[in-house]
C-alpha cells in the first residue's frame, strides 16, 4: 500500500502537480465516494458477511490464521485420535462427544478454540464409529462440508470485490456532483472555474484509484488467505479418508502432511519427532 501510494502521488508531484487541489477536495470527495461505497455495502450484505468482512480486513494485515506449528500440531492430533480408534473405538466417544473436556484436544487449545475444524473431526469420527465406513459416502460429505465452509469463508473477499467494482462509478456520481457545482458558478473567472473542476476530477481519481489500488488488492489478498487456511481443514479429510482405506496411522498421517501448502508444510522429520515426544509422555 504504502509503495502504491507514494508512487502515484510521487509521480504527480516530480510533474508538477500540486497536491492543494486533492488535498482540498479530498474530505468532501472521500465523504461521498467512501459514504456510498460503505452504504451500499451494508445494504447488499447480511451482517454474517459484514462481520467476516471486518475480520477479513483484519486478517489482510496478520496474515494466514494457520501456521507451520499448527499443521504439525493437527497431524499429532489425528494421530493421537486414529491410535485409539484402532485400538477400540469405544474409548474414542468420550473425546468427540465433549472435546472441551477431553485431554487429547486439550493438549492443542488453538485447534480446540476452531469450531469448523473440532466439528468435522468429530462428525466424521462418530460417523465411522456407526458403521458408516462406506469410503466414498464419507469422502462425498466430507467434499460437501469443505465446499460449504470454503464458500461461506469468501463470502468476505467477494462482498469487498463487489464494493471495488462499484467505486469507479461512484466516483464518477461525485465528479457529475462537482460538474454541477462548477456550472452553477458559470460566471466565475476562468482560474476559480479551472479549480472547482479540477476538484470535481478529484472524485474520477479517487473512485478509480481506491477500487484497484486499495480495495481491490485487499479483495485478493483474502481471498489467498482463505483459500491457503482451507487447507487445513482439507488435511483432517485427508487424514480420515486415508484412515477409512485401512492405511496404518503413519501413512494416514503423512497423506495429508504432503497435502500442506509448501510454506507451512512440516517436514517428515518434525512431525515423527512431534509424535515420538507424544508416545514419550504417554
């Protein structure tokens, strides 16, 4: 952002530009453009969507919620749970049926906090423990949950790009705005005439510039963010249906750490490490 800005406004300026034409402008200009922009925006959306909006805007600055300790901490959670499963899946209710309370998920607090990821661990569990151990039937709603809350994490990213898309022609409504206001004053001298319509181009500038300069990019960014955290919720699939072909918990395990985006992917090593340290304390 801040190379975009000092670009463009530093490339006006060396011209010769003169910034007391924006900078005059720019209040009344950002009130209407911005004000339009906001209300239309609170229109359009529910206030589910405007509040994932707020936290997208947040999570543009942070970055991924998910780090490379959190994906090594997930496959030791799975392969604590899938142990136990094997082992006699009885013992296994008492973990999914009230995980707040359960030691296992205990030993994992930022995994616990997450109600998407404690749900489909849980869901897809008690499911297999029903007998519901039909691979494709499970991958199918699997594939359904990871869609519907793929889809329902953008809801974000698109009501911030529908926003972008609209801000040119609003900026164009605040520039006719000053057209109007310069016509009415006709009669002025040419060098007043000359800055009220440079001030009405003001709003053209603005609308334009926050649409691909600043909202657009933001758009964009969460979307890469939430598509990247999405992987994480794809691993416990992984790891499930993996789990339902009968592989060993091991490989199960190393399925999905391969599946981990590259930047945050633990290496074998680690997560064997990672493991050994559990089996020491238990």
């Amino acid at each position: 952002m801040a190379v975009t800005i000092i670009m463009v406004f530093g490339g006006y300026i060396l011209a010769g530009g003169h910034l007391e034409i924006i900078t005059h402008s720019l209040p009344f200009e950002m009130m209407m453009i911005g004000g339009a922009a906001i209300g239309a925006f609170l229109a359009g959306n529910d206030m589910t969507t405007i509040k994932h909006s707020f936290g997208d805007v947040v999570a543009a600055f942070k970055g991924p919620k998910w780090k490379k300790t959190d994906y090594q901490d997930l496959l030791c959670l799975m392969h604590e749970l899938l142990n136990i499963l094997k082992k006699n899946p009885v013992d296994i209710e008492s973990h999914i049926e009230a995980p707040q309370d359960s030691e296992i998920f205990a030993r994992y607090p930022k995994i616990l906090k997450d109600p998407s990821a404690i749900e489909m661990i849980c869901d897809t569990i008690r499911s297999m423990i029903m007998n519901f151990d039909n691979v494709h039937q499970v991958e199918e709603l699997l594939e359904k949950q990871l869609d519907s809350l793929l889809e329902e994490k953008l809801h974000g990213s698109h009501a911030l790009q529908n926003m972008a898309d609209a801000l040119p022609a609003l900026g164009i409504v605040a520039a006719v705005l000053g057209v109007i206001k310069t016509m009415a004053s006709i009669d002025k001298p040419p060098e007043i005439l000359g800055g009220m319509i440079g001030g009405a181009l003001v709003g053209t500038f603005l609308g334009v510039f926050l649409a691909y300069g600043v909202v657009g990019p933001f758009a964009n960014r969460v979307k890469s963010i939430r598509i990247e955290e999405h992987n994480f919720y794809s691993m416990i699939g992984e790891v499930l249906v993996s789990n339902l072909h009968k592989n060993p918990v091991n490989i199960c395990v190393e399925v999905a750490r391969r599946h981990a985006p590259t930047r945050v992917r633990p290496t074998f090593n680690e997560v064997e490490e990672a493991i050994r340290g559990l089996k020491q304390v238990a």
